[in-house]
C-alpha cells in the first residue's frame, strides 16, 4: 500500500491503512492492510499515516496517543477508488498526543 500512497498523494513517507466497517479484505476493495474499526487502525500506526475510511457510521471512542501524525480521510466508497461523501463517527475523538488531520468526517 505505500505505493498507493506515493502515487495517490504525491508522498514517500507515509503509510496507508484503509479502514472498512467490516474489516473484510473484499470490502476494502482487495486491498491490504484493512481494519474494522478507526480504532483498531490507529494501533496499527507506526509512522506517519493516512487512514482511508469509508462512509459509513463508525460508533467508537477514538483515542490518540502517539508521536506520530495520522490523517483520517473520510467519505470512500468501499473499493477506495472514490471519496463521494462523508464518514461518521458517532463517539469522540481524544487526542492526548500527536496530531489529526481530519477531511471528510462528521462528529456526533
């Protein structure tokens, strides 16, 4: 996936997470790494990331403790080949360290 995520954005250091509520490879488009949950995504995080997330209504807790930054791009449709609309996330994000960049994402 970091090819995807050079070619996609133009970036070399970064890691690309897809995140699909179902957490099954065929529903993020065949792609991998694919996580249920934006939770489960951000535990995965090592360095840098964009986490892709598809728009459906993801009811979680989102904590964030990490050196690292993360974007969360919501609203892909579940092949990840288009962004049409908005994730989400009916919860809270905390964020004791680090840094978000959120696009796309809609708080309850």
């Amino acid at each position: 996936m970091w090819e995807v995520a050079a070619a996609r954005y133009g970036l070399t250091s970064w890691v690309l997470l897809l995140i699909s509520m179902w957490g099954r490879i065929s529903l993020c488009g065949n792609k991998i790494p694919c996580f249920a949950s934006i939770q489960s995504g951000i535990g995965a995080v090592q360095s840098s990331t964009i986490m892709e997330i598809t728009q459906e209504i993801y009811n979680e807790q989102v904590n964030f403790n990490k050196l690292e930054g993360i974007t969360l791009r919501g609203g892909w449709d579940t092949s990840f080949t288009s962004n049409p609309s908005y994730t989400t996330i009916s919860g809270s994000i905390n964020i004791t360290q680090g840094t978000i960049t959120i696009q796309n994402i809609i708080l309850k």
